[in-house]
C-alpha cells in the first residue's frame, strides 16, 4: 500500500509591503509541487493578517490581492504535530490538516521569524530557516554586525533610527560624509529593495533618509560600491551547499524594487555569472561561511558585491525567503546548477521535515 500523501500548506500574501510579490512566488512552488506524493493545501493571507483556506479555483483566480473573500476565513491549531485549520463561523466543520508549511512571505511578518515563531508553538515542520536566522537576517543592520564579526566582508554602513535623525542630524550627515560619495540608504527591515534611495548630494541624503524612515524605524547608510552584483543560492542544513552564482546586470542606476518587477524592466540575469574559476569558487565558499554563521537552514539567496576596480568581495545581504517568481535568481540558480523545479521544491520539503525531526530529539519530543 502506497504511503498517504503528506498535506503541504502553501502560505501566501502577509501583511508586509511584499504582498504582491509573496503570490506570484507561491506559483512557482504550486506548479512545482510533485502532486504524486504531496497533496496541495492553499493558504493566504490578507493584509490585515485574517487566514483564508483557499481552494486551487480560487487561488488560481486571485490577482495581486489575497482579500476577506478568498476562501474559508480559518485560524491556525496545533494538532499534536500538525496544523490544524478551524473555521470560527462553524468550528465542527471539517478542514484538512496541514503536515508541513511551505511559507512564501517575503518581508515582515513572514521573513522576520514572526511566522517561523507561530510554527513552532504549532510544532509544525516548515521550510527554510528558523525563528533565529529569519529575525537576523531580516535586520540587515543586525545580519552585517554578525557577518563583520565571523570575519565575512560587508559595505562599511551606518545606522540611523528615528530618534537619531530627530535628535542628531548634524552627526548623522557628518557619519555619513566619511563613508565616501554617493551613498545608498535603504530601510533595515525590508526586502526586494523597497524604500532603497541613491544620494550624491546632502540634499538627496536628507531626502532618502526620510523616505526609508517613513517605511522603517532604523535605516542603513552604505557606501555605494561601483560593482557587479552576484547572486548564490543555498540549500541545505548541516551540510548546506552553494549554486553556480549569477549576475545582476541592471536596467537602471541600480536594482531597484519596479527593476526586480515591472514587466517593462531591462534587468538582465547572466547565469552563469563570467567570472574567473578562482572568484566563482570563492564566492561559493563565502556564501556557505554566511548560511553557517547566521544559523540558516534549508535555503537562502546570498547577494554579493564585487568592486571593479579591485575584485573585493562584499556580501549585501541574505534573503531567506528569496523570490520564486518566473525572473527570480534562487530557482533559476538551481536550474542551471542541475536541480529543476520539482526537485528543488521536493528537496526544500525534505529538509524542512530533517530539520523538525531533529529538532524533536533534541528536545525529547521524538524518543
């Protein structure tokens, strides 16, 4: 008798500014799906943060807005290592259990650990990294402090919170006057470069500290690198391993969030990226030192700088819920690496199941 399939809840939407985004990434691991041994269980999220358990009609309908009239409005239950799915109009109604949680939320509330942390409680297994990775990783002021101790290269940045800027604008601009020109600013706590400013000028410093402060509390002035950027992608957990790294080449000044995503960008994705054996092996080797020492798991994107005048390595950021849209680096990485989408999709749920069996002998649960 053929073991019963195991229920994967895609989870979709959050309330973060990403929303749009977290839907059309959810496609890719809906089509991706091996539907042989997982059954498919579809649940968004609206911006308000309601629960709707979705049907595939349903989900294959929905634009770029997981709304009140979705589906089924559903809480969240543990059921001893399950998740269970209430309706409260009518909590006797039958709902199916979900095995494992497949979370694709970019930004907060989803990438932040806040998600990680409701799964755990629920002891449900999930895929990619845990409560501790996902809250350092999302703090980009946090996940550089973290790499530049472990002794991984970052862009010398400053921090400014809103308290700072209000009290100390003087010392701000004069921090960020040694950092060299021009400068980037971008939010701490945000993702696919929302909020991200370009300034040369103090007056286009002031102005790009403002717009990011307006999304975020706490902002980062980096030095601007004249560089390429590269892309890795990683998968695993206590062995994890680095892809082939790609290249960004940008349509605009930099790649900026309507570059990442507008129809009309000129962006273009050089996989592999043309660099030299040495650097490409290097690059790979830091990608996996940075997955390590910021306690990843399961799959992250690492983003990289490499100065032109110097060949200098930097890493940007890592992204733990990178994107899975039809443009996006992390699955195309893999492809070209010899891991198509089915199995990249399968392979993620693997490691997500590994990293909760672990998880209960440790703490006794499983003896």
């Amino acid at each position: 008798m053929a073991a019963p399939q195991l229920r994967v809840g895609v989870v979709f939407g959050g309330r973060s500014g990403e929303h749009p985004i977290s839907i059309r990434s959810s496609r890719y691991v809906v089509a991706s799906l091996d539907r042989d041994r997982f059954e498919l269980v579809l649940v968004g999220i609206d911006r308000a943060g309601g629960w709707h358990l979705c049907g595939e009609a349903q989900y294959q309908a929905l634009d770029q807005e997981v709304t009140a009239t979705a589906g089924i409005p559903v809480v969240p239950v543990p059921r001893g290592g399950r998740c269970g799915l209430v309706d409260p109009g009518n909590p006797a109604r039958a709902l199916p259990e979900i095995d494992i949680v497949f979370p694709i939320l970019h930004g907060p509330y989803g990438e932040d650990g806040t998600i990680q942390g409701l799964l755990d409680m629920l002891d449900v297994p999930y895929v990619g990294v845990g409560v501790l990775a996902a809250a350092v990783c999302m703090d980009k002021d946090v996940c550089k402090r973290l790499l530049r101790d472990a002794g991984v290269p970052v862009v010398p940045f400053e921090v400014v919170t809103t308290r700072r800027w209000e009290r100390e604008p003087a010392t701000v601009r004069a921090a960020a006057a040694r950092l060299g020109s021009p400068l980037f600013v971008k939010p701490a706590g945000l993702g696919s470069s929302l909020g991200v400013g370009k300034a040369a000028t103090p007056a286009e410093l002031d102005a790009a500290i403002e717009r990011a402060l307006a999304l975020d509390t706490k902002v980062l002035i980096e030095r601007a690198i004249d560089g390429r950027e590269i892309e890795v992608a990683v998968l695993g957990n206590d062995e994890p391993r680095a892809s082939l790294p790609g290249e960004i080449v940008p349509g605009e000044a930099f790649y900026s969030f309507a570059d990442k995503y507008a129809a009309s960008s000129h962006a273009r994705l050089l996989i592999p990226a043309p660099l030299p054996d040495s650097l490409r092996d290097t690059i790979r080797d830091l990608a996996v030192r940075a997955f390590i020492a910021l306690a990843c798991s399961g799959m992250a994107r690492v983003d990289f700088f490499v100065e032109k005048a110097t060949e200098q390595l930097y890493i940007n950021e890592l992204n733990t819920i990178p994107g899975f849209t039809s443009i996006s680096m992390y699955p195309k990485l893999w492809e070209a690496s010899g891991i198509p989408a089915r199995a990249l999709v399968t392979q993620l749920i693997e490691l997500a199941l590994d990293r909760h069996a672990t998880r209960r002998r440790v703490d006794g649960r499983g003896r």
